[in-house]
C-alpha cells in the first residue's frame, strides 16, 4: 500500500491518498480549498494513473469537506461518512462566515453512511471504519490491520488529541473511546492524524499528555 499526504493550506489539513498495485485508491479528506491546490490533487490522481474508488472524510467539519464538491465534479464521487455528522453539512456556510470567509461551491451530500465495523475495499486493501466519537459525534477512524496503520482524523494526533468544544463534542468520550478503540491495537501501528505528523499508538499511550 502506498500513501501520499498532502497538507492544505486554509486550516492546515492532512489529505491521503491510499492506493496498492492495483492502481485502485481512496481519498481521505479531501480540504483542499485554493484552485491550486485542487489541480496539485487531480493533477496526483491522474499522473498516477489511479482509480479512485472511494472519497471517505472522518468526520464532516468545514475542513474536511472544502474539496467534496470538486472531487464530485472531476471524478464522480460524493463523499463516504457517519450519518451523525450530516448535520455539519448545512451548518458548513454559516460556519466559514464565522472564520471570516465564503465557501466557494455549495456543499454536496453524502453518497453513503458508514457506521462502526464497515469495511472500505479497493484493490487488495481493505479499510475498517471504527467509531471514535467526542470530536465530532460522527468521527470515524480508517483501520487497515494488514498495514498496522490508521487514519485517525481529528481524534488523536502527535502529542494531543482532538478539540471538543464544537457542537456534539464531548471530551471525557473523547479520552474513553481512544482508550478503548484505539489504544487496543498493536503499539506500531502508524497514526496518520488530519493535521500534523504521522505518529504510532505506542508513542501515544507512553508519551500523550492526556493519558499520562
């Protein structure tokens, strides 16, 4: 498996690119928001010559979803994502405005819910979406266990975890569900987090100010 971040830059955003052999692939977060940094994404995808499967976002706020609607334009995709967080979706105009800025396109709806235990196939991967909320109500968490890697959104980053101060938020669910989702699996298991860099499960339980 092979992956490519790109950092976006109107809230610095992780974006991933995931793919194997098969040249089938996933987005994880499309927040790409500056026209040129949609074409850096597009431009990425076809160079590569991949066959995007599935647009997944961890959870739906403004960030997450600045490139939903592109990636619907140029390669007919609408986004993958837990039901719960659907709400964010038409609260994303408002929410810019407060940030002192427009959206550029409307947003888009989802093309499908996930829940916790679905699996998102492409190619010879397989990703499982587990259900960490406290961030977001709808925060999901991609897990591929024959990687021992993840893609954790905004619950858990290097040295910290997620705010949970927006709408739905809840801080001690937060803590609780990285301990009983997360911190289960294997200690060298790659956390690719939505902002910031890679880190690993064991450097968190040792090292994470809010477990120690």
């Amino acid at each position: 498996m092979k992956i490519k971040r790109f950092e976006f830059n109107m809230f610095p955003v992780n974006c991933y690119v995931v793919w194997d052999e098969t040249l089938e692939a996933v987005v994880i977060d499309a927040g790409c928001y500056y026209d040129e940094e949609k074409q850096a994404l597009k431009n990425f995808i076809i160079n590569n010559k991949l066959d995007v499967k599935h647009l997944l976002n961890t959870h739906l706020h403004l960030d997450h979803i600045f490139g939903n609607p592109f990636m619907l334009k140029e390669f007919g995709l609408k986004a993958k994502a837990c039901k719960i967080d659907e709400f964010w979706l038409e609260h994303a105009p408002k929410q810019s405005r407060m940030f002192g800025f427009e959206l550029k396109e409307p947003t888009v709806p989802l093309g499908d819910y996930l829940i916790d235990g679905d699996t998102i196939n492409f190619g010879k991967t397989s990703l499982e979406a587990i259900h960490v909320p406290g961030h977001s109500p709808g925060s999901l968490v991609f897990y591929c266990k024959k990687e021992n890697c993840m893609f954790s959104g905004d619950v858990l980053f290097q040295g910290s975890i997620g705010r949970a101060d927006l709408t739905g938020g809840n801080f001690e669910e937060l803590k609780e569900h990285i301990c009983s989702r997360l911190f289960v699996l294997p200690n060298e298991t790659v956390v690719y987090p939505g902002h910031g860099a890679p880190t690993t499960i064991g450097i968190e339980k040792a090292e994470n100010p809010f477990f120690n």
